[in-house]
C-alpha cells in the first residue's frame, strides 16, 4: 500500500461521515495515558485534508520531526482545534480514564466554531452535548483523529521537555514520561517528582 493510498484511506473514512450532511467534523485524541509522569493531552481538531498534510497518520508512526512540520501546518490550516491537559495530581486523584475523558471534553469545549459531530479515538466518550461517537483504533481509520493524535503528542512531548529542564535526573526529554529502565531506575534512587503518577504501579520497583 502506497502512502498516498494510505492517506486517501483516512480522508474516505471521513468523507462518509461527512454525506450525512455533517458540515464539521472534529476528530479527538489523546496522548500520555500509559506514562508514569506528566500530563494526559488530549486534542481536538477540524481540519480538511490538503496535500501538504497527505503525511497525516497516527502520530505513532510517524518520526518526532516529521510529526512536528505536519503539528505547525495543522496548527495553520485547521478551521478550529482545542487541547485539554489533565495533570498528573488530577490523574492520581481520580483515575486515567477519568482524567483522559476530562482533558477530551476540555478539548471539544475549546472548538469554535462548535463541531457537528465528533469522533473520538476508543471506546469511550467525554460527557458532552454534542452528537459524538468512539472509533476503535480510530487514529489508524480518521484523517481528523489521526491530526488530533499528531497534535495531543506534539503537545505533551514539549510539556515533557520543558520539564526534562525542572528534573534533570529523570530522562523526560527522550522518555517523555514513560516507564523506561533508566527512568524507574532514577525513582528507585532520587524518588518522585510532582510530575509522577503514584497511583500507577512500577512492577520494577517493587
């Protein structure tokens, strides 16, 4: 499969979605939920697909620069976009999912003009009043989701460097946040920042 077919996937997905006489369709996506340290973002965007975004995937596979020219474009080119940040403190207090469906819904509530409808990568949906629903793996099917899944990891892996420069010791620049060896090696033996999830269990500290 070629890339441009690849991409004419993810806009077709869409595409079907939009003949249902949905004039804007905002695609939603987080990033951060499986870390151990830092923030859950969650993004929002309605975008139309162009040729200079034909590299739109989920941001998974795509390389950090790439993932950046194709945030700034997005950023540029979207009719409206929100993001919803949800700290490690609030994820601790209530639960991941809690705080995953609270930044999405922060997210949808920053779109102006407000979206027809939203399609939310997952299974679950934020408490909202809009016409919405989940799409399994929806950032390897939506053009929309997967520019949200590129804009909510561009977001938080900057969130993550600017902290590498708060907490020198934890690696966050390169792991942003997430469970890696060295990591849980620095919290065996300089312990917890503020930044760190301690609801989450470390089966390696134990």
């Amino acid at each position: 499969m070629s890339s441009r077919k690849s991409f004419e996937e993810l806009v077709r997905f869409d595409s079907l979605l939009k003949k249902s006489h949905i004039r804007y369709l905002a695609g939603v996506d987080e990033a951060g939920r499986g870390a151990i340290a830092g923030p859950v973002v969650a993004a929002a965007v309605v975008c139309e697909p162009r040729d200079e975004l034909s590299r739109v995937r989920d941001s998974k596979l795509l390389s950090e620069p790439v993932r950046e020219e194709l945030f700034e474009i997005i950023l540029k080119r979207s009719l409206c976009l929100g993001v919803g940040i949800v700290d490690a403190g609030e994820i601790d207090r209530s639960n991941i999912l809690a705080a995953t469906l609270s930044a999405m819904g922060s997210a949808i509530d920053a779109l102006d003009p407000e979206p027809c409808y939203v399609i939310i990568d997952g299974i679950h949906i934020p408490d909202i009043r809009l016409p919405a629903e989940p799409v399994k793996r929806g950032d390897g099917r939506s053009f929309s989701i997967a520019a949200a899944s590129i804009v909510a990891k561009v977001t938080r892996d900057r969130i993550m460097r600017e902290m590498a420069d708060r907490f020198p010791f934890y690696g966050f620049s390169k792991n942003k946040g997430y469970g890696t060896w060295k990591h849980i090696e620095a919290i065996r033996t300089r312990g917890y920042t503020a930044l760190h999830r301690r609801s989450f269990k470390i089966r390696s500290l134990t």
